[in-house]
C-alpha cells in the first residue's frame, strides 16, 4: 500500500503550485474573471508550456502519458486557486473521447491539439428538462449524404464562449432517454447554424446557451461509433468527476485552513473565538470532511480503469462524498468567517460558490446516490 | 386550546385581504418580488410604506398614540400572514421596528414628536449604527468614541455591516461615552443625521453581488446632546430592547410557506427522467421534511404569540424562533437551488441590463439567493450566539 505521489508527480504538483502561487493571483482572478472575456488567455499557453495540457494524455498523440494521477494533482493545485480555465472540458473530457472513441486521425488531429493548448473544447451535454440524465437528449443529428445535420439546443455550455470546438451528444436513433442511439459530434463552433448566447456564471466562469440550426456536421467529425456515444460519453464525464472532485478538494483545504487561521485572529468577549468549544468541533467535522474529501477522490482516480460499473460506482460514490462535503465546508467557513465570509472582498465567499456549482456538475448527490444505489442492485442481482 | 379565529378576525382578515389586493395594482414592478432585487430604487423600497402609510396600518408594533392602528397580537399575526400570501413588499425594520420602539418607549417628548411621525410616513430613512469591525456577536465591546464638549458629543469610529445606509437620513448609533465603565455601562444611544459632516458611507459588496452593506466612518462628528435618547451611560438597556423587538417576527413562518410553495411549482415543472422533480422520492422527501419543520416552527411562533397576548413578554425561548427560523429560510433558498439544476449557474448580476434572463424565469437569482441566505444564521445575534442564550438563560447550564 502505498499513497506517495512518484517524483515525476511530485515535480508535477510543484511546478502547478509554483505557477499559480506567482501568476494566478486572487486580485489579478478577480480582475480578470470581471473584463469582458472572463480569463487571461496567456494562462492557457503557459500550462501548455508547463506540460500541463499533454500531462495525462497518450504520449503517441503528443502526450505525456500520465495517467489520470495527473490530472487529480492538477485540478487540486487548479481548485487552491479558483482557476476558471477550461481543463476539464478540454483535456480531460475532450482528452477521454478522442483518446477511447476517436479514429487515428482524429487522435492525431485533435489530440495533438489539445496538448499543444492550441485547441479549447467546451462539453454541450445538458439540456433544459434533460436534468442529469445524460442521454435524455432532444438534440438530434439526422443523416445526411456523407455527414450529419444537427439541431437542438444545449444549456449552460461551461467554458462556450472560449471554446472553438463543442463536444455535442445528440440523439442519432431511438427515443428520448434510451441508451442506445447517441452519438458524439465534435462542432466547429464557427461551423454555419451554430448560435450562442454567452452569459457569466456565479461561480465567476462563463458559459453559453448553444442552439444548433441545421449545422452540417461533416463524417469525420463524429467521434466513436454511430448510435453507440453513450459509453463513451459516460466514461468521460466519470473522468470529468474525478477531476472536478480533486478540485473540490483544493478548494476545501483552502476554507479549512483559512478559517482555523481566522478563528485564531478574531478576538470576540476577549478570546480568539477558535477558544469555543462549539466552533472547535464545526471545525474539527469541517476537517474531517476535507480529508474524507481527498480520500474517495483517490478511490476515484484509481478506480478509472476499472470495469464500468466499478468505475460508475466510484464516480456516483465519490460526487457524493464530495457534494455532501462541499457544502458543508463551504457554509461553515462562511459562517464561522461571519459577515466577512458573506463579502465578496474575501475570497472564502468565492470558494463556497464554486463548491456549491461544483455539487451540480456532471450530477448531483441525489443523482449519484440513485445511480450507485442502481448499480449495487444490479450487482447483487 | 382552541386555534380557531373569531368571526371578528375573519372579518379583519377579509378587510386586509381586500386592501392588499387593491394596493398591489398601485405598486411599482421593482418593488415587488425578492427584496434584494438589484434594480430596487430608494422610491421602490418605500411604495409599499407609503401604501400602508395612508392606511394608517404602516406601523402595527405601535402604540395607537403614537399612530398605530391598535392592533391585537392576532391581527398582527393575521396581517403579516396576509403580506407574505400575496407576496407584498416588506417594510423596513430600522425606523418602524427598531428605533421606533425605542423612542416612543424611552425618548423625550421633543424626540417623539420630532422624529415619529417621519419614520411613520417614510420621510425618514433610518439605519442602523450596532456592529463595529471588532464588535460582532461581542457588541458590547463596541470602541465608537463620543466624547461630550459642551451641547455637542464629538464622534470617532466605525461601524459595520450597514444596511442600505446608502439611502439613509439617519442613524442610530451606539457609542462609548465612558471608556472606564464596565463594558455594558459606558454606552449611549445617539440618533445622527446622516448629513453631518465627518459621516462617509463606504460599500461592502456581498456574495451575490448586492450592495445591501455598507462601513459608515465617524470623523470628528458633532452630534447635539439632545440627539441623546434616554440618559447617558444607560443606552445598553435600550440597545438590549431594541434587540428584542428585533426578533419578533424573526420566525417568517408566513415568508417561509410562501416560500415552500413556490419550491413546489418548480419542483412540479422541472424535469428528472421524464417525470416532475417532486415526484422523485429524495426531492419530495427533502420538502416535505422541511414543511414538517416549518409546521412546528409555526405553532411555536404560535405559542409564543398566544403567551404574548396574554401581556407576557417573549423570553429568551424566542432564540428559537430565530435559529429555527432562519435555518428554514437557508434550507429552502438551498433547495431551490438544487432544483433548477444547471440553470442555477447564470450569473445574472452581471448580465446586460437589457438582457432576457438565461433559463426559465423561476431560475433567476436563485443561487444568488442561496448565496446571499447565509447571512441569516449571522446577523441580529448569530445562531451560536441564540444558542449560547438558550444554554445560559432557559436551560442554566
């Protein structure tokens, strides 16, 4: 048994903390994050610099081969810093469908791409009254000569308005929540018919609103087998929640410790208020929650390659733990912080946020919890 | 036992009825709806003061001699439960809860008959001078300086956490007028025209991107000593029944059923594998614990009500209708963000001004409402503070 990272991950995490510790800023994130584009794009060329954006991909692509180790020790660092980049959607679901659906020249083509920070993907899967559900689609992609024809509507589009390529599920066959008959299409998000509306978020990221009208989707732009995406997609998006929990994580030791730190500063009735029994336990059971955190995100991390429903088991489990988790560290680190951790001067406040967003993403707890229940039934059966 | 309500107070509860539903076709849009609404000029915030004003029903807390429409503690009752039905606006506590009270009850008679009847008619602006950078849930540990020179109190310090002292004409305010006292017993109770010069009124902006507080800095402030309500040195005790009256009404039972029941239509509208979210068993199971909490929450406020009818003075049981209520409060802007799932992420404080909102409308400003809820288990005494109360004064441990 043994939970040390490898020097290779070690210099990894270092080189992501460094990084951020002298460029990513709180004051220049709240800078940025407020102008019009949301982001500072020179970020994106710089983790593209560092290695970061070919760290956990196949090294015949352009790759480093890591594996998905890499990314957890990334999103971590990403989630100390409030980091809005779009490296979920781009390397690592983006990353996931090439990497298990994508012929040789997409690989070549797109893999390489991503690698080399010269591509930003955004992941257009939800849909208004699809909820969580991710083949409750009404997205279609109809048959047309060699290619496809797309319409539909995709909502809240995290990273739309930086992206130039759109991971879309769309339904190729069969009826609206089946299993079968869904397919991925990578959009060209200048491709004719594409329509966005771009809106900020209140986790400070930006998003889109994205309709599809009659968008001619060429044949080499689907991705894995025809009617057979769902796999695939499910896949990518448990990659997606391992991740998206290794950020929750950062973002949770940050609110652990800065509010341990607070309730030794703030003197009420004499004492520093860290001196009540009742604030040492909320901050003892945060604690506990942070760590509990980072332990099911490794379970998760090391359980990707496992069978599919042992690998959806430790995603739903791990989405849950961190759910739970999140936002009990995120309201107790604003309350303990009082009517400083309700301003949006701190950045306690910004990482409550996130962690409240982030127990949405890719489902919620009520979702996971329903789907490993599902998933343990069947197993016993 | 008996929960019914006479034939009177039916009647009573017709004619509110009928009232509300006339003035509501007088109110501005920006004045109805959630009240931290960011479009809410100072003239929205006041429409519905003004509404209640010429009816004579604008200060239901208040004795009939000082313009209060007399009312019992059951037509209270029936009132607020009215408003928040028909989802009225709110009125402001500072004026007519808060400094109100505390100058009909302990004010001299030039300051009841000054500054009464323009909290009654909404002239007056008031806010609230408690909580200082280092004095929260401490309050008596407050440092604001007023030093006596002459007629006047010269004013140093800050305080904090201001509600919309942007909009303010005054403020009352507690200050140290003597440092060697014992904490409690050094503090006055000063009324302070907001255009005096030495006042700035500085924004703090909170999680949801509301300008809802405010720092107000005290620089060499000359306060006349008539501005003094009741003597100097006692204003502690004014501060403490300002406190109470506070609470009262802190439970929003009839807010929070409102509340519950606009999480029910979204829950019936939006969607999970096909069939409405209240139909799933965990969603439905969450609202429906919260309506079982809420329901006991009302018979304790209730309680508390029928014993106060009764001439008997809330005590210090009442800090459960604050933490309890305020829990509530927290618990369905939480699970109304949960239910509008992805819609909840559009930020849209930062949209256009012009822009239609993104999703459906019942989404709009949910998460900054969950955001902006935690504040409730913060202020007027924090829920560890309620909590302390409740382990000291009603159990003596």
């Amino acid at each position: 048994m043994d939970f040390s990272f490898t020097e290779e991950q070690t210099l990894l995490r270092n080189s992501v903390e460094k990084y951020l510790a002298d460029n990513y800023k709180f004051e220049d994130w709240r800078k940025f994050t407020r102008g019009d584009v949301g982001r500072d794009p020179k970020h994106w060329s710089q983790f593209a610099e560092l290695g970061l954006l070919a760290a956990p991909l196949p090294e015949a692509y352009g790759g480093l081969g890591g594996d998905a180790v890499s990314s957890m020790i990334i999103m971590q660092e990403f989630g100390r810093s409030l980091v809005v980049e779009p490296y979920v959607p781009t390397v690592v679901v983006g990353g996931s469908v090439l990497t298990h659906g994508g012929s040789e020249t997409q690989k070549e083509e797109w893999l390489a791409k991503i690698a080399a920070g010269e591509t930003i993907m955004a992941f257009a899967f939800a849909e208004s009254g699809g909820r969580f559900n991710l083949a409750d689609l009404t997205t279609t992609a109809k048959k047309q000569g060699s290619g496809y024809v797309l319409n539909g509507q995709k909502s809240v589009v995290i990273a739309g308005p930086w992206a130039d390529q759109l991971i879309v599920t769309a339904r190729t066959s069969g009826g609206r929540r089946d299993a079968k008959g869904v397919s991925v299409f990578l959009v060209d998000k200048k491709a004719k018919g594409v329509s966005v509306r771009d809106f900020p978020t209140v986790d400070s990221s930006r998003a889109s609103e994205v309709t599809f009208e009659n968008v001619e989707v060429p044949a080499d732009r689907l991705i894995g087998e025809l009617d057979n995406g769902l796999p695939l997609i499910e896949r990518a998006v448990d990659e997606a929640i391992a991740a998206t929990c290794a950020e929750a994580t950062g973002a949770m030791k940050v609110l652990v410790d800065a509010t341990v730190e607070y309730s030794k500063q703030r003197k009420q009735f004499g004492v520093p208020i860290g001196k009540f029994q009742a604030l040492q336990h909320r901050m003892v059971d945060m604690f506990v929650n942070s760590e509990q955190s980072t332990s099911i995100t490794l379970m998760v991390t090391l359980n990707l390659g496992s069978s599919d429903v042992e690998r959806k088991k430790a995603a739903s489990a791990a989405k849950v733990q961190i759910g739970n988790s999140g936002r009990f560290v995120g309201q107790g680190a604003v309350q303990i912080h009082g009517g400083m951790g309700m301003t949006d001067e701190l950045n306690v406040g910004h990482y409550f946020k996130r962690l409240t967003t982030i127990d949405t993403l890719y489902g919620n707890v009520d979702y996971h919890l329903r789907r490993f229940a599902a998933l343990d039934a069947d197993k016993a059966a | 036992m008996d929960i019914s309500f006479s034939p009177e107070e039916e009647a009573f509860r017709a004619e509110v009825r009928a009232f509300i539903a006339e003035a509501k076709t007088q109110l501005p849009k920006a004045s109805v709806g959630e009240p931290e609404s960011a479009t809410r000029s100072k003239e929205d915030y006041l429409a519905w003061h003004k509404l209640l004003y010429k009816k004579g029903w604008v200060a239901p807390l208040w004795p009939k001699e000082y313009g209060g429409p007399g009312w019992s503690v059951t037509q209270r009752y029936i009132f607020n439960e009215e408003c928040a039905k028909a989802e009225t606006p709110v009125t402001l506590p500072f004026g007519l809860s808060m400094v109100g009270p505390v100058i009909f009850t302990f004010g001299s008679d030039e300051q009841k008959k000054k500054y009464l009847p323009r909290i009654m008619s909404g002239e007056d602006w008031w806010c609230q001078g408690y909580s200082e950078p280092g004095s929260g849930s401490d309050l008596a540990s407050l440092r604001t300086r007023a030093v006596r020179d002459g007629d006047y109190y010269i004013v140093n310090g800050q305080k904090t956490w201001t509600t919309l002292a942007q909009y303010a004409d005054w403020i009352f305010c507690l200050v140290r007028t003597n440092p060697d006292a014992k904490q409690q017993e050094g503090i006055s109770f000063l009324l302070i025209d907001m255009k005096t010069p030495g006042i700035t009124v500085k924004p703090i902006i909170v999680l949801d991107g509301a300008h809802e507080v405010n720092e107000v800095f005290f620089d060499n402030v000359k306060v006349p000593v008539a501005n003094r309500v009741g003597e100097e040195n006692k204003g502690w005790t004014y501060a403490k029944f300002l406190l109470v009256h506070e609470r009262s009404g802190i439970a929003r039972v009839a807010g929070s059923k409102r509340a519950v029941e606009k999480l029910k239509e979204i829950a019936r509208t939006e969607l999970d594998d096909g069939k409405p979210l209240i139909q799933t068993e965990a969603f439905s199971n969450k609202i429906a614990e919260l309506e079982i909490e809420l329901s006991a929450l009302e018979y304790t406020e209730l309680r508390t009500l029928a014993a106060e009818s009764k001439g008997k003075m809330a005590g210090p049981e009442s800090s459960i209708l604050k933490i309890r209520g305020t829990e509530i409060q927290q618990r369905i802007t939480e699970l109304t963000e949960e239910a509008v799932g992805y819609y909840a992420f559009p930020n849209e404080r930062r949209l256009g001004s012009n822009e239609y909102p993104v999703g459906p409308d019942y989404a709009l400003g949910v998460a900054g409402r969950y955001f902006n809820m935690r504040k409730a288990s913060i202020y007027g005494g924090s829920n560890e503070i309620q909590r302390n109360i409740i382990a000291k004064a009603v159990l003596g441990l």
